[in-house]
C-alpha cells in the first residue's frame, strides 16, 4: 500500500475526520458452464455470468533451456483489502459464491448516486459522484484513478496469469487508525483480525478457484509456502501465490511516547501464528512509527498532516537529523495540514523541520532487530520499502553480517542508493506498477546493476493499494497498443477485456483492473524495447532465488562466542564492567569499551587454528573510523587481512579470503568521537 499521487479538491461538505482519513490512505461456488473445457487451463465450470478472459492459446509451462523457470512477478498486491480498514474502504469482493454480481458491487452507502462516498471523492477529487452500479455496466469503475473499487476480481487476476505472470504476492494489509477515522465500517479495527481474516480468504479464493477446475489442488491459482512448491507451480504453468503482510502495528508492536506496548514474546508469538498462516514476506513497519523501526516520511502537506496521525496514534511527533550517507528519507516539508492540525489536542502543534535534517531519527530498535533475526531463523523475507533509511542500513548491515540474502523491495519505496546492497545481498528488486514512460526509464536507470548481477525485475501493481494506477496514454498516442497482440512468450493472443457490457482498452482506460496488467506490459515493451520485458519475464526465477536461498541459509558458528579474549585496556566503572570477554557474551545489551585514545587493540584467541573468512564488529557510539584486522597463528607474527579508513560505526563487516588464524586482532588506529573503541559483539566466521 502507498501514496496516491494526485491532488485533491476541497469539498466544503469534507468533514475534519475525511480529510484526515485522505492523508492517512494515502500515505497508506461456481455454476456449470455451457461447454465444458477441453484443455487443462480451461475450467470445466465457471459462473455463469461471468467475466471474460480474453486470451486464447495454451499458458506456456516447463522451464528454459537452462533449466529456469520464466514469468513475470507482482511483488506486490493487496486482494483482500476490501476486508481491511473496517471493511467498507474498498468496494467489491475478489470472488462470491453468489457470482459476479454479488462480488462487484459498489458499498451500500454509495448508492443512489455516489454522494456519500467520501473516500472516493477525498481520494479522486470532484464531488464523488459516481454510477454505483457494477456488473453488468461498469460505468464509472473499476478505473485508473479510483481507489474504491476491487481491481482484483479473481478473473481479472486469471487474465494476467494467462498473458505471462507467475507469482503474485498478496500482501494482507490493514491500518488500525484509518479504520478508526473512517465513517462506515461493519467490524473492529484490530489489525491482527484482520490479518487473519484476509489469510483464510486467500485460501477460500484457492478452494473457490479449485471447484472450476475438478477439485482440490486442480486450479491455477496455487498459494505456496516454499520455494520449491512454488517452483513446482510455476512449471506446471500455474500462477504462485505468496502470502505477505503489510500493517503498522504488527503483532500490536506499537509505540506509545516511545514505550514499546510488546516485547520479544509477542514477535516470537506473532511470527509463528503468520508462518503457520503461510506468511513469507513482512514489512515491520509502514506510515507510522512503531515499537520495531521509523518510517520513511511522506512530503509536503500530506507527510503533514501524516504526521498528525503519528502523534495520534503514537504520542509523538517525527523527529529528524542530518542524514549520514547519501541515502535519505523523503522530506517532510513544512507545508501546512490546517485541517488536519485541528484534530490535535490544544496546544498541540506540528513542529517545523530543517531542510538539511532530512532522516528519521528512528531506526532498527532492540525490538526491531530481535523480530528481524526472529525472521531470518524462519527463513522469511524482510520487506525494506517504508523503513527509515536508519532502518534500513541496519538492516543491511544485520544481513551482510549472516550473508542472509531474504531482502526484498516490492514498489519503489527505499531510496534508490540502496540497490546495489540488495542486489549484493541476493535480494529482489520490483518497481511500482507506474505508466509506461516512468517504469521504462527507471528500470533503465538500473539495468546495469540487473546485468551485473544476472538478475530478472518486478512490479508491484499495489492494486487495491489506494495508489493510483497507470492513465491511458491515449488512442493516438505514438507506439500505443495494438489489439489483439501476443503474449511474451508467443504462444497466447490477448484481446481487450469485457466483463459484462464494458470493455476495457488500455489506451483509453489506463490499468484501470488486473486484468489490464498483461496490456500495460505490451505498453511497456512498445515504449522501452524487448530489454525491460525480458528483465521482466526473467523476475519468475530470480525471486524463486532469493526465496530458497533464504530458506536455505544456516547461522554459521561464530569461533568468537566464549573465546579467550584480552585488550590494551578497559574503561573503569563503578557500576558494571567493561572487561574484553563482554564483547563475546552473545549479549547484545554488554559491552568491551576501552581507553579515551586512538592506538588501542582487542584480541581474541580462537583456541585453536581455523580458516578464518569474516569478521563482524557490532560497535557502540564510540567506533573508530580507522581500523584494522590482523591475524595470527601464533600471537607474534600478524598479517593485515582487512583494514579501512572510512568507518562509521554499527554492523560492520570484514570479508577476505580464507586465512588460517587462531588469534583474532582489532587494531584502533583513529577513533571516530572523543570518545575510546566500544564494541558490543565481536564475531569470527570460517566460511
């Protein structure tokens, strides 16, 4: 879920609590068919009436000639939103029992005429007004710009497996202070209910899909809970499906006045109940401040007025500091949210920010950090998009230490200095599901590193995400589509989509639903060439990648845990201990912190000679900006194995070739504060 990009127009009849709903959504059995198929991609039975497909020609299966399997990756999508924020935001159901006209209908208090929809028109402008009606006529929706309305009726996503993609991930979602601001609702705003509620209707929509097909297992809509099993889906040519989550408040971690309301058994409890929903991929945080990391702002008056939402939900205001690298968070702005401001208790006010404090002063909390080795031990892949840049670099940091790979970025939400780290890392990539002309020119921007690194790409469509979507180019726009056109793979033909009485075509209507999403890729090839789509066709086999070698990867040991350790000294205390041995007690809440000046070593005794490969230095404020690491057989010769002069303290992490070694030596060479050397854990690893 992101930001719609739009501005809106004030409608006198908006009350204070709708205006501040916008800015926190927006920085947020089947009937026998006539004639039964023949081929296995072609249900025995399907509603009737229902939607068109309109493709024609076998789904292409196997694997490449180099044993990969191929399809397009939508790494980001919310089908079951329409349950979420209370339940009546997102109008229409992804399939009914009853049929398509039960399932894509407008909500009950949008009718006669759209005058009481007021997220629709805080979102998409004007007055609202809209025809309520859906199927069969499907006047005004499903649109491009219209973030009230399911885009992900279970054809339309049938349609989009059929042009070419096979994994979608569906992101459960929910946001707790939305529900509670929202004027029509039919449930409670508990986040965690929600989660679970949109689980259990993924796998329903599996079951509904089976039916068509002959019974379980039979559908070519598949959720998969391993990378092999999804493998296995997509050489079937069916279409993978991935659960994820995306809240602010998982497992009720949230912050209030910076008090943390869970601790360490509350992830672990929460971690294990979504593994066992099927969950593979999280975010830890998204919009707000939490118990387990900062968030990366949203602009301008909507960041604004965001803000207010932040203080209402956690107590406290953002707050920023000049930023460290050249990654950064998006700037606040100081642009004013009147209305929004006026929700705030009195005396209350949103506070000014400097130009060049450009970072949230948040980032990875113990509790965030815990929840992130919590996932890395399941084998689970962490989400990056909305975590702070301080967030995010630890982050990093954590995974460079474990060479853990499980890191994914699903629509265009980190800051782009971070893609070569990811790339690094073995983790997946995916660009928002922008027009044509934007998506072509960003995937340029990164196709070097994709070379480099032999990696396919992704969108995230977010659709049901409140967004906002591709506007249609128009009929006469140069290198527009033509229909009907060929699948990416050359062996389906796709036609404009029809359900009911409309049809849809991608020039004139955007990706106005899923369906559209096989038209939008065409668009993309004809502006930006074969390259991008091949990149794309490509995503398939490299998110399998980096999910198996998620589930694949071991803790190895540390040869530092419990070794003999000495330093040239140890700053005193009269209250606790800042001896060597701190610096290997696998307690992350202790300490080796030495004397105020720069020539100061740590060593280590391995106890034994070993194949020494990394080194991990976990260091407090007080770091040093120049260092070494020196290694020894003996304790008297010493041979530099890494060294650097630009430290800047956290995770760092030493990697040289394999050294035999069984004495370990930091040498301090330049503190980086007035401060000595402390370092809260030391690691060795040998391979």
């Amino acid at each position: 879920m992101t930001t719609a990009g739009r501005p809106y127009r004030r409608c006198k009849n908006i009350t204070l609590a709708s205006l501040l709903l916008l800015v926190l959504t927006m920085a947020l059995g089947p009937t026998p068919s006539s004639a039964a198929g023949t081929d296995w991609w072609v249900p025995t039975a399907r509603p009737a009436p229902d939607s068109g497909i309109n493709v024609t020609g076998e789904p292409f299966t196997g694997t490449s000639a180099a044993g990969e399997v191929r399809g397009f990756v939508d790494a980001h999508d919310h089908i079951f939103s329409n349950e979420a924020f209370g339940g009546r935001l997102i109008c229409g159901k992804p399939f009914s029992e009853q049929g398509v006209a039960d399932a894509l209908k407008d909500c009950p208090e949008h009718y006669p005429d759209g005058s009481l929809a007021i997220f629709d028109f805080i979102t998409n402008g004007g007055d609202g007004k809209h025809d309520p009606v859906g199927w069969p006529t499907f006047k005004d929706w499903p649109a491009h710009d219209s973030m009230t309305h399911q885009q992900n009726y279970y054809a339309w996503v049938e349609r989009a497996w059929r042009g070419g993609q096979r994994v979608l991930v569906n992101n459960l979602v929910t946001n707790g202070v939305i529900c509670s601001v929202y004027f029509f609702k039919d449930r409670g705003c508990d986040e965690m209910t929600s989660i679970r509620l949109q689980a259990k209707l993924t796998y329903d929509m599996q079951s509904f899909v089976d039916k068509m097909y002959g019974g379980p297992g039979k559908g070519w809509f598949r959720i998969v809970t391993d990378s092999s099993q999804a493998r296995k889906v997509i050489e079937q040519g069916k279409l993978a499906v991935v659960l994820g989550v995306e809240t602010s408040e998982p497992f009720g971690c949230k912050q209030i006045l910076d008090i943390a309301q869970c601790g360490k058994a509350d992830i672990d409890k929460g971690l294990d109940e979504l593994y066992a929903l099927g969950v593979r991929s999280m975010f830890l945080c998204h919009k707000f401040d939490n118990a387990l990391c900062g968030v990366r702002f949203d602009s301008g008056t909507l960041g604004t007025a965001i803000n207010v939402g932040q203080f209402l939900s956690t107590g406290t205001f953002w707050k920023t500091e000049k930023c460290t690298g050249p990654q950064h968070d998006n700037p606040i702005g100081n642009a004013p949210a009147a209305q929004a401001e006026k929700k705030l208790p009195a005396g209350a006010e949103v506070p000014s920010y400097s130009a060049d404090a450009q970072c949230n002063v948040r980032g990875l909390t113990e509790l965030g950090e815990y929840a992130t080795r919590g996932m890395m031990r399941r084998g689970m892949m962490l989400e990056i998009d909305h975590m702070s840049v301080k967030a995010v670099g630890r982050v990093l940091d954590i995974f460079e230490s474990e060479s853990y790979p499980g890191v994914l970025s699903s629509h265009s939400w980190m800051d782009m200095d971070w893609t070569e780290r990811v790339y690094g890392l073995g983790g997946f990539i995916a660009q928002y599901m922008h027009g044509s002309e934007g998506f072509v020119a960003e995937a340029k921007r990164t196709e070097a590193l994709r070379d480099k690194y032999g990696v396919g790409y992704g969108y995230g469509t977010d659709m049901n995400g409140v967004g906002g979507w591709p506007a249609p180019r128009g009929a006469d726009a140069p290198d527009r589509v033509t229909y009907p056109f060929r699948s990416v793979d050359g062996g389906s033909v796709i036609d404009r989509q029809t359900t009911g009485q409309r049809t849809w075509d991608l020039n004139t209507d955007g990706a106005a639903h899923y369906g559209l999403v096989p038209d939008w890729i065409e668009d993309i090839r004809r502006v930006g060439g074969q390259d991008v789509v091949d990149d794309l066709f490509r995503g398939a086999e490299s998110y399998l990648g980096t999910w198996a070698a998620s589930e694949k990867h071991e803790a190895g040991t540390d040869l530092a845990s419990g070794a003999a350790t000495s330093a040239s000294s140890s700053e005193w205390s009269l209250f606790t201990s800042y001896a060597p041995h701190r610096a290997v007690d696998g307690d992350r809440a202790t300490r080796w912190a030495s004397d105020w000046s720069d020539d100061q070593w740590y060593e280590l005794d391995l106890g034994s000679t070993r194949p020494v490969t990394r080194v991990t230095l976990d260091w407090e404020r007080a770091y040093a900006k120049s260092y070494r690491i020196e290694l020894s057989t003996d304790g008297v010769d010493w041979r530099t194995a890494w060294s650097t002069t630009a430290g800047d303290g956290g995770l760092d992490t030493a990697r040289f070739a394999a050294t035999p070694a069984r004495y370990v030596r930091v040498q301090g060479l330049q503190r980086g504060t007035g401060w000595g050397y402390s370092l809260y854990e030391v690691g060795v690893h040998s391979g």
